[in-house]
C-alpha cells in the first residue's frame, strides 16, 4: 500500500505518509485507518505528507474523497512545491475545506506542525 498511518505518541498526533502511485482504494484504507486510530487514541490532529507521491487518482474521485474527510479531524497537508501530485493534493484540501472540514496546506513539516499544535 502506497500510504503509511501511524500514530506518533510523542507528537500526540496521526501520520500519513503517502508515496509511488495512489489508488482511491488505498485513500479509502488510509482514512479507515485514520478513524479508526483516531477513536482508539482520541488524537484528531493528522499530518499527512505527500511529496513522495507520483501519482493520485482522478479529480471526481479526489472530490468523493475530499467530501469524506470527518469535520471532528484537525488534518495538516505537507505538499512540495512543484511535486507531481502538487495540484491534485490543493483540489483534496480544497474540497474538504468546502465540505466542512478542518484541513489546510502546508509546504514543510514545520509549518504544518505549528498550525497542528495551535
């Protein structure tokens, strides 16, 4: 699977790594993954970092996939500059954003962590 959740205790938050080419399965899996960690821990903040990511599915299903995304999750999006899947990633955060949720872009780690923390 091309995503990679974990939960960083030290951090008190949920990771997603995502790398290579992503189906809308393997989002699908992720933010399972997500909820499900999320109620186990009762972390909501989520730091996901995409400049790995070659390749990402096509917009209508990034829109299904954007309007799933639960408004009581905190998510911080990590997207390079220049990255292949950079524009694809804004459209997700986009709609979430839209669909209620709290989700934001960053371009680096720490930027996201700081907006995490707040």
């Amino acid at each position: 699977m091309p995503e990679k959740v974990s939960v960083n205790t030290e951090l008190g938050m949920i990771e997603v790594e995502s790398y290579g080419v992503v189906t809308r399965e393997d989002l699908s899996r992720s933010l399972e993954q997500v909820e499900a960690r999320a109620k186990e821990t009762g972390m909501h903040k989520v730091l996901v970092y995409t400049p790995k990511a070659e390749q990402l599915p096509a917009y209508l299903e990034l829109d299904d996939f954007g309007a799933a995304i639960p408004p009581y999750l905190k998510v911080a999006v990590v997207v390079a500059v220049g990255q292949p899947t950079e524009r694809k990633a804004l459209f997700v955060v986009n709609v979430a954003k839209l669909k209620g949720a709290r989700v934001k872009s960053f371009v680096s780690k720490e930027q996201a962590l700081a907006w995490l923390n707040q």
